[in-house]
C-alpha cells in the first residue's frame, strides 16, 4: 500500500470524528466562577457551566474561555437550573366574564418570568378540556417561557361563578382523554372553587387523574360548613396529589396550623403518606400566622411557587423570587429553596427532563443574586415580616438562548469595538 493511499484512508477514517470533536468544545456561552447548585446531581460548589447548540455541555471547574463566543462572570452569585412555577394563571385573553381562563385575570407568562429565573410555568386549571386546545393555540405554542397545565375538573375551565359549580360539566373520562391526547403539555388535574358539600368533584378529578396517570391539584375550601380537610389528604386524595395554598386560613376550610399554633395531626399523616403541600402564595393564601408556626415545626414546603395572577403580582406576593425570599427569611436554607422551586416540582409534574443541570439537557439556567440590607415582605392580609436577605435575578437562560440580563453581565462594554 503507498503512502498516499494510506494517507488518504487515514483522512477518511479520522478526519470526521476529529472534526466533531473540535466542534463539540465550541460553547455558546460560558457561565464562570459561580456558585452551582444542582440538586438533582447533588452539586453545590464553585464552578463552571458551558452551554453549547441550547444544551448543557458541561459542569466542572476551571472550563477554559477560549472557545467561548460570551462568557458570563457570576463571582458571588448563584447559578441554578431555571426556576419551575407549579401554580400560576396564564390563559389570558379578552373573553368577558371568563376570569382565568382566557380572561382578564391572567396574565401572559413572558412578563413576568424570566425576569425572576423561571423558565418553566403550569398554569394550574386555567383551561378544561373543551377549551385547551384554545389555550395551548393562544398562549402555550406562542410563549418563549415553556408553558405546561393542570386541566380544570370542569370542562369550560376556571371561569369563575357559576360554571364552576357545575357538576355536569366535570366529566373524568373526557378530561382524561385530552390528558393523554397532550401528554407533552397536560402534566395533571386541578380542582378549585367549589362551593358544593359533595365530594363528588374531588372524586372526579382524582378519577381523571387515575385514567390519565397524572396527579390532581386541589385549591379546597368555599364549603359551608367546611369539608373535612383530613378526610380530603387521608381518604380522597392519593399518594403525589397536591394541596395548594398550604398557608391559608380563609373561609370555608380548615386550616394546618390550629387555633393552638400547632401543626394538625392529619397534615403530618397525610405528608407521611405521600401528600405534596405547595406553597401557592396567590393574593389570599399565605399567612405569616399559619407559616411561622408550621415552618418553626418543621412542616416545610415541597414546591414553591406563585398563584401568580393580576391581583397577586401587585400586591404582596410579587414574584416567586419575592415569595423564596419569604421563605429564606424564616429558615429554609438556599439550597432547599432552590431544590424546591426546580427539581422537586419536576419530579412532582413527572417532567425529569427539567429540573437540573445534566450534560445535554436543555440549557434552562437562572443566575441569582443574594442581597442583603433591610427589606419588608407582606404576607395576604397586609401584616409585615422584616427580613435581610433577598434574592434577586441577574440572567436567565431559556434553551441556551440569554432571554433576561438584569445588569448586562453578557455584554462587552460600550468602548469595546464591536466584532467584525
């Protein structure tokens, strides 16, 4: 065989592979020096995150910045997968007397998330199973922010008053049906705002949710006289279910925290058998008279998140940063936080794809600030906690692509000449 010939058998073999190679260390965008923290892999250390073609490349430390297009210093800040919102209200629309679903009440999710880290949304019973396909048209397919839903027990969906009493119209085999017909964006069912004393509409979401394998969220309460909240968590509800607004004390439902400051007996047996409690702060469900004495006995949230709505956002719950930052204040550490606003909720959602930093998941990432000074946090009725610290959002990555910079940390300075 002559030389040329092996050398050209040598360029067919090899050069490809190399070649791939080369391109595989090109990275988008490099996120350097901070602190990550990764709760599905169990990372909390100082390190780097490279992000090449909308995925992750890699997590370690030292990842050289020569063959970075942007690099990113996040000395002193925290670098998280991008935050997940289990419970807001983003079905908007102009359709009068339609509330949240595909009324005025929602609100469109691009403004209000990235900005706070979150890149992943579920709006929660917005739509039902005969208008959906209208939100998932309306709001799901035209949202940078990924959005996923709960689908409302009742078929027309959250549209407040009447049509949410009707018992005709919360069919288990229907809402089931379009459950599995977009498994990709239908990740459970919701009840909420019942005012009935049956328990017929929590029996029937739990039966769509069997049907279809999903969990069911409840938002309970409006009964007069109140219906049992332990029979709810003990009996009707299954093992994954979720009990929204944890922190509440309204009318027409049993609160966790009694009149004695204790944690009911039954929430602490329905958390033993499998029971998730979030958070849903909204505009009428976190006290600071049901947390404070559940956090001090160590009835701690699973997920985090918002009821983010019209009212909620302007009054005091804010944003889901403003309400992690509550939390912060009475106890919970930055990595439970974090754990609990990103990979708990997807494993709650069965959405494991999300949630985490592994090397080829979408590049879905939030860098955080912790600030610190003196700040005033208001929980549902108006009563003030005094706290220290506060979490602020300085970048958020959407599948690779930078779609929030509070401070321009991926941009060059004005006097840099601009690239050729």
């Amino acid at each position: 065989m002559t030389k040329s010939i092996i050398v050209a058998m040598s360029i067919v073999l090899f050069s490809t592979p190399l070649l791939s190679f080369a391109q595989s260390q090109k990275m988008d965008l490099l996120i350097k020096g901070g602190r990550v923290i990764d709760p599905k892999n169990g990372i909390d250390a100082v390190m780097d995150v490279a992000i090449a073609d909308g995925k992750i490349a890699r997590v370690a430390a030292g990842i050289p910045t020569a063959d970075a297009r942007t690099v990113v210093d996040a000395t002193g800040l925290y670098v998280t997968p991008g935050l997940i919102d289990l419970h807001v209200h983003v079905f908007h629309g102009t359709e009068p007397n339609s509330d949240y679903s595909n009324g005025f009440s929602a609100l469109a999710p691009d403004g209000f998330t990235f900005r706070n880290g979150v890149t992943t949304v579920v709006d929660v019973g917005g739509a039902g199973w005969r208008n959906f396909i209208s939100f998932k048209e309306q709001t799901i397919d035209r949202s940078q922010t990924r959005v996923l839903a709960f689908l409302n027990i009742v078929g027309s969906g959250m549209k407040g008053g009447p049509v949410e009493q009707n018992l005709a119209d919360m069919d288990p085999k229907l809402t089931a049906m379009r459950v599995r017909q977009f498994p990709e964006f239908i990740v459970g069912i919701k009840l909420a705002h019942y005012e009935g004393p049956e328990w017929a509409p929590v029996d029937r979401a739990v039966e769509a949710g069997s049907r279809a394998g999903v969990p069911v969220m409840v938002d309970f309460g409006s009964s007069n006289p109140p219906l049992s909240m332990s029979d709810l968590l003990l009996k009707h509800l299954r093992p994954g279910d979720i009990l929204t607004h944890m922190y509440a004390h309204v009318n027409g439902r049993m609160p966790l925290v009694n009149a004695q400051n204790q944690v009911e007996p039954f929430a602490i047996a329905a958390r033993e058998r499998g029971i998730i409690f979030d958070v849903g702060h909204g505009g009428g469900s976190f006290l600071y008279r049901q947390a404070v004495p559940a956090m001090r006995q160590g009835f701690v949230p699973d997920t985090v998140s918002t009821d983010l709505h019209a009212r909620s956002m302007n009054a005091g719950m804010k944003d889901i940063l403003n309400v992690m930052s509550k939390l912060l204040n009475l106890g919970m550490s930055i990595p439970d936080l974090i754990a609990k606003a990103t990979w708990r909720p997807a494993q709650v959602i069965k959405k494991e794809a999300l949630g985490h930093l592994n090397v080829g998941a979408v590049a879905d990432v939030a860098i955080l600030r912790l600030r610190e000074g003196r700040f005033g946090f208001v929980d549902t009725r108006g009563a003030r906690m005094n706290g220290d610290r506060k979490l602020e959002c300085e970048l958020t990555v959407r599948a690779g692509r930078i779609v929030w910079d509070l401070n321009g940390l991926a941009s060059p300075e004005w006097t840099t000449p601009p690239a050729r």
